[in-house]
C-alpha cells in the first residue's frame, strides 16, 4: 500500500525529506505521495517515517486504492534502490 497525505496538510514539508524513497514532493496546494515510489517505509524503517514527522494527528494514511502486500513492499523497495 501506499500513504496518502490529506488535506488536512499544513504544506510544512517535514515529511519530504525523511522519506528514503523521494516520494513525497510539494503538489500544487499540499505534499503528495506518489504510489509507484512509495513502500510505505518497509524495507527502511519499522513504520512509515512520514507518518512519525508530521505534526498533523491523521495527515498521512494508508491509500486504500494502493494496496500491495509486504511482499511487494519489500520487492518495491528492491527495485529502487537495488
């Protein structure tokens, strides 16, 4: 699965720089996610590391229409950084 940032974004932009992906960059009005990058942390660290930064409570979330099992996960995280 991928996270997704809500629009409860305060564009601090405290995320971006710890995700070990780069999938997080400034959109338009808030940060984004991009899903084909994202690993949700697996492979890096225990838990997403975007989720631990933000100092918004429920900014960041699991994207229900990218869900991929850990397997794929890990195998995404390869594949990056390889």
């Amino acid at each position: 699965m991928a996270m997704i940032i809500s629009e409860e974004c305060i564009n601090c932009g405290a995320c971006e720089p710890d995700c070990p992906n780069t999938a997080i960059s400034q959109g338009s009005s808030l940060y984004v996610i991009d899903a084909v990058k994202c690993t949700e942390c697996v492979g890096a660290f225990d838990a997403p590391k975007c989720v631990e930064v933000c100092p918004v409570d429920s900014c960041i979330t699991v994207d229900p229409a990218n869900t991929e099992s850990r397997e794929a996960l890990e195998a995404k995280y390869q594949s990056l950084h390889g």
